[in-house]
C-alpha cells in the first residue's frame, strides 16, 4: 500500500509534487523545491532534487510512495547532499549529469535523453551556465504546454548566479535559447515559486543579463579593461545585500570573461 502524502506537500502541477526543503538562505531563498514526479494514483515516484541532509526531510520524501528514481539538476550542495542518504532510504539510483553524484545503479544523464519515470515522460535538456552540469527536466504532457523542471537555471525570484569559472555566460545564453523554445510551458524552478509560461520569464531573463553586460561595459569604461571582477561589482551591484556580493563576482567575472574573450 501506498503511503499517504502529508500536507507538507503542495501540489505544484498536474504530475508533480513538491516539499520545501528547511534550508532557507540568501542563496537558497525558502528553500530547495524538492519535486515528486508521477502519474496521477497511487504508484511510481521520480524524486527531483533531494535537496539538504535532513533526516526528517528525507524519510518523508522515501515515505511519498514507491521512489524509483532519483533525478540531481546540478552539483550544488543545496541539491546534493541528500542524494545518497535518500538512496540508501529506498533503494532508488541516483541520475545526475556529473557522475560524482550518481549512486547505486545511477548512470550519468545525457543531453537529449528520453526517461520513464513515474510513470511520466521526462525529457532531459542540458542547461549550463549557472553549472557546467546543470540540467533540466521537461515533462511534455503536464498540464496543455508542459512543464520544466529548471533547477536553478531558472529561479522564481530574481535571476541566477554563473558559478564561473565552472559555469559561463556563453553557455547560459545558449541554455536560454533552448529554454525559450518550450513556449508557455510552466516553470517549475527549485528556489521560489512556480512561474507561467517559460517563454516570457526567459525573455526578461535575457534582457535583464543583456543590461547587466551594458552596465559591465560601462563600469570597465570606467576603470578600465583590467579592472577586477571586485571592482566592477562593486559599481554594477551596488545595492546587492553584502550576504550575496561574493555571488555577484563570480556573475561579474563570467561576464568579464565573455567580453573579453
């Protein structure tokens, strides 16, 4: 018998489920959104995103129905650290695109693949940029326009860190580009809120890194072509809280490093 769901988990679209994770932070905002994927009823369940080692969290997680599957949209360890002890809990592989964090049975993801999990179609898009491994996870029949798992490569709120010189504007542009491509498929993102139409989010998400690499421009006008990642933060991401100014380097260096290269 199937293990009733708790009201800790909120439905966030037709196929899927999500538990907030209790590691709320300025990186993290709420929360890791940590999905349960499957088809309606009783069943299979494909776990996104563990998310922290938090043993209440997990064993509620192993206790949402018969885990198969275990799915990592990047290193991080705000998604991470869990995978292995979630494993250990249901005896479910662990698949993530690096193979440092695939366990038991788990094999590397491929840009492109098609999975059967839960019960649902779930179709892997490589999506660099925030991570050299970041990747997303489509679900082309939930819901009239589908849905997107977007790891952080997407956010709820506000936009997202390039973890350079691991992840780099050049990819991220390009994972946008494929993002866009899915249309008005739903955003199901692991920090903040659900958001309509991926589209639309990307459009503004593009805009708002094409104003930031302007103002990057401007700031090396400034203080010219060598001026240091530190510097230029300090002028584009002025009103930043100093919690997330080391953040705004590493985004300010990834653009440095596409201008200049």
């Amino acid at each position: 018998m199937t293990p009733a769901k708790d009201a800790a988990t909120i439905r966030s679209s037709h196929l899927t489920e999500f538990r907030l994770a209790p590691n709320p932070g300025p990186m993290s905002l709420d929360g890791t959104n940590t999905y349960l994927v499957s088809a309606p009823g009783p069943g299979r369940v494909v776990v996104v995103d563990p998310g922290p080692l938090d043993e209440t969290h997990l064993a509620a997680l192993a206790a949402s129905g018969d885990v198969e599957l275990i799915l990592i949209t990047h290193r991080h360890h705000d998604h991470t650290e869990g995978a292995e002890r979630l494993h250990q809990l249901t005896g479910a592989p662990v698949r993530a695109a690096d193979p440092a964090h695939c366990h038991g049975a788990g094999t590397p993801l491929r840009d492109g693949e098609i999975i059967d999990g839960g019960g649902v179609r779930i179709e892997v898009l490589g999506t660099p940029g925030h991570t050299s491994d970041s990747v997303s996870f489509y679900l082309p029949d939930d819901g009239p326009a589908g849905s997107v798992l977007t790891g952080d490569t997407i956010l709820g709120r506000g936009t997202t860190v390039l973890d350079y010189p691991d992840g780099t504007l050049s990819d991220y542009l390009s994972s946008l580009d494929a993002l866009e491509a899915l249309g008005d498929a739903t955003v199901l993102p692991a920090h903040g809120p659900a958001l309509p139409a991926i589209g639309a989010i990307v459009r503004a998400y593009r805009d708002h890194r094409l104003q930031r690499l302007e103002q990057v421009r401007q700031a090396l006008a400034v203080h010219g072509r060598d001026a240091t990642a530190a510097v230029v933060a300090a002028v584009v991401y002025s009103d930043v809280d100093p919690t997330v100014r080391r953040a705004a380097e590493l985004s300010v260096a990834a653009q440095l490093d596409y201008l200049r290269s």
